[in-house]
C-alpha cells in the first residue's frame, strides 16, 4: 500500500481540526501523511471521497425505537435505483427534529453508496422476525446460532461503501420485541448454557471488491459490528465504532479470508476484540494495514482464532490501547491453527492491559487436532507498555515455535512473562531498549457526532 504523501519533505504531518469533521462531507480535504515503505495493503491507499447523491431520503415523524416502524423498503428501493457511482443520502426531516430511521434487512449493490448525514441515526429494528433466515430461529439459542440475517449485506459488489458523520446503531442493548430479553442478553445466556445464540450481525460484507467505510459512526452492535469474508480491497478512514465493554461477541472489524484491507485513523471501543484477523476454512487473510488507530475497551489488536486458512503480511502501525483486555494477540489452537507469519507490530503504546503481550498456540483448550498452529516472522518494534499485566509468548512445541523478533519492546514494572517453544532475536526490557515515550498518545474516545480530536500523524 501506498500512502499519498504531500507537503514539506522533512517532517509532513495530517491534522484533523474539530471543523474538519464539522464541514461538509463533499468539502473535505485530503489528509496528507508520511508514507509507510513497510505497510502491507497492495493498493494505493487515500482519504476517501464521498460520490455524487443519486437520492436523499429524508427522515419520517417517529420514534427511533417504535416497534411497528420499517423504513426498509424506501430505503432500499433507494439503494436499488442509484446508478452505479452514486450515493444514496439518509438525511433529516425538514424540520430538523425527525433525524433517526428505522430499518429491517438493507442490501447494498454494485457500486453504491449509503451515507448518512451528520446528525442522523440509522437504527436496526428490534423486530427478530425481520432478520429471520426462514426457521423463525432469530432471538433464540440453539447449537447453530444461523438463525439471523445481517442488518446490512454487500454480497459479490463492487466499488460500494457507508459513508457519512451519522451513525447506525444495532440496538443490541433494546429488548428484542415480544421477548424480556436483549440481543445481548441472549448472548451471554448462550455463553452459561454451551449454547448458539442467533442475533443480527450489523454489517456483512462477503465475495466483495473495493469496499469503503468513512467517517460513520457505528454503535450497538447485537454480534460483530463489520465482518468481512472474501472480500479483496475493503478501507476503514475515520470510524469510529462504540460498544459496551460488556457486550459478548460485538467485534469491532473482522477482515476473514480477506485481502488488501487498511484500517485507518479510527477509535474502537467494544465488547469483545477491537480488530480480529480471522483465517478459515474460506481462506487465506493478507496484505493488511492497521495505521494510526485508538483502541480502548475490548479485547485488542488479534489474529485468530481461525488461522488454518493461513494469515500473512500484516502491519499494525502507531496503534494505542488504552484499557483493552488483551493488547497485541495471536491466538490458535490444534482444532483450527495454520501459518501466521510476517507480521509487524510497530510503534504502539499500551496501558491498563491485563495481557500486553499475549501469543498462544493453545487458546480455548480442548481435544487434541490436527491444525497445528505455526507462528513465524512475527516481529515487535518500539512498543512500549505503561502497565505490566501478564507477558503470555508461547509456540506450539519444538518442531513448531514461536519466532518472534523484538526491538525496543519494553512494559513496564517487572511483569510476569510466560513462555514456552519460543525462539528469540532480541530481548524483552533489554537494557539498551528506548521506550516510546507514550505520554501525548493516550486521547479520549470522541464522543459526540463533532468531537473529534486534533490528529498528527506519527512519524
């Protein structure tokens, strides 16, 4: 990948001003950051454009929540007759005051885009029966959990995206209607009685091209907030998703079998892992770029469980977690493991971690298989940890270690370090290591449609 690179050559730095996300989206200016020679993703990739509107579809009178409401079909109807290149706009009601949706199942075509204005919410609806895949199983627990449609789908499109200073909301902390249950409630019931729970996912995208999410607002999530699975070309630019940190299974992004992808200038919080990098039985997951982002409650920056399809060429640069269960991860085990190997971890502060440094071959124990885990190439440069929490770096055995190299990798106040099947090119808190000086990485989540901090990207 290439970042586009522009201004004076000795020190170029990208701003975002708090009226940078105020203006119009149409009027936004191009960020210029320093480019990345290691950055993985294959494209050449830049700061988002919105297209030109082929329709705007304003909002109704009516409460965000009411349970008979579907502003599905004129929004999809929208969606169906925007040419390709263009954009469908969810925009507030003439007065101002009526500035949410209401929405079963979206789909979204070839080369279209959904964007959702400032100050808009698009809300998925609490009804299961709308989401229901035909065995009128959504909202319930059984041993498949596929009982549910996603709320948005892009399946085989191309050069589509979601776009927009609005948000949309899952609504997973809502009671589902007819039930004294919410979607994440199921959840966690699932968990104590070894069950599958069968709730929405918020945005699927499967066998796409070219996928663009930018500047949107994503929150609530009843699963994963945006799962991707054969997708080659997909970019995150300024989103933000926010989730309770208690929400079960509410991933932020999940790039599966999945190639091309860069994440960039966004602030995760949530339920369970902020990013996963997932490779099963679909396929290989490669050529990622995870740059410039702020994670904060959930459980880190992870690749797995499901490596057996094989992940490479990862590069997660200028990351800060601040309070994130489990900071950088790679988690497998016999049952689903494979061949994770070039992976950069560089320039990343942690604090208020429970496992700053967290690699196992052996993640949810259970019978023995035949998918060994093999992590190789797996290098960790200028990272710097202000909390110990508990050091996990552990290879399968001996005829499958753990490769890891490291470079000013330092966590502070003498932690506990598990290791085992490891080899080693550097050294944990070397005497000679240089911290990151982290103190000005740490930013409060932007909360609110306008908050967003000054960002300078890191050199």
């Amino acid at each position: 990948m290439r970042i586009t690179h522009c201004g004076p050559k000795k020190r170029p730095v990208a701003v975002f001003p708090p009226s940078f996300f105020m203006a119009s989206a149409v009027a936004a200016a191009l960020l210029c950051v320093q480019p990345l020679a290691q950055a993985q993703d294959t494209r050449d990739v830049r700061e988002p454009t919105l297209p030109k509107s082929c329709a705007v579809v304003t909002a109704e009178a009516a409460e965000a929540t009411n349970h008979g409401r579907d502003d599905a079909a004129r929004i999809q109807q929208a969606l169906d007759q925007c040419a390709q290149g263009g954009a469908v706009h969810l925009a507030a009601g003439d007065d101002k005051r009526h500035v949410s949706f209401t929405a079963g199942p979206l789909t979204i075509g070839n080369g279209v885009t959904l964007v959702i204005d400032s100050g808009v919410t698009l809300y998925a609806s609490t009804n299961p029966l709308l989401f229901d895949n035909g065995e009128k199983t959504c909202g319930t627990l059984d041993l498949a959990g596929k009982g549910c449609r996603p709320f948005i789908t892009v399946n085989g499109a191309k050069g589509t995206g979601i776009m927009g200073d609005g948000a949309i909301d899952g609504q997973g902390g809502q009671a589902i209607d007819g039930k004294p249950e919410t979607w994440w409630q199921i959840a966690r019931r699932a968990q104590k009685e070894k069950l599958r729970q069968n709730v929405p996912r918020l945005i699927q995208i499967d066998n796409a091209r070219d996928f663009t999410m930018y500047r949107i607002t994503l929150r609530n999530s009843p699963n994963f907030h945006v799962a991707l699975n054969r997708v080659d070309g997909f970019t995150a630019w300024a989103v933000r998703i926010d989730t309770p940190h208690d929400a079960r299974n509410s991933d932020g992004i999940d790039p599966g079998a999945s190639r091309n992808v860069t994440i960039a200038h966004s602030y995760i919080r949530t339920g369970d892992d902020n990013i996963a990098i997932k490779a099963g039985n679909n396929g290989m997951s490669e050529n990622i770029s995870i740059l410039h982002n702020h994670f904060y409650s959930g459980h880190g920056m992870s690749i797995g469980s499901e490596t057996n399809g094989g992940v490479r060429n990862v590069l997660v640069d200028d990351l800060a977690m601040d309070g994130t269960t489990s900071g950088l991860r790679i988690k497998s085990n016999d049952r689903r493991g494979g061949v994770v190997s070039g992976i950069v971890y560089r320039n990343v502060c942690l604090r208020g971690n429970r496992w700053p440094l967290y690699i196992d071959t052996n993640y949810e124990p259970g019978p023995a298989g035949q998918l060994v885990p093999s992590y190789s190439g797996v290098r960790m440069e200028s990272v710097h940890s202000l909390t110990p929490g508990q050091v996990i770096l552990q290879g399968y055995d001996d005829a499958h270690p753990l490769r890891l190299a490291l470079k000013d990798v330092v966590v502070d106040g003498n932690p506990p370090v598990k290791t085992a099947s490891i080899q080693f090119d550097g050294q944990l808190n070397a005497p000679d290591a240089r911290a990151v000086d982290c103190a000005k990485r740490f930013v409060p989540f932007p909360e609110g449609p306008r908050a967003w901090p000054v960002y300078v990207a890191r050199q």
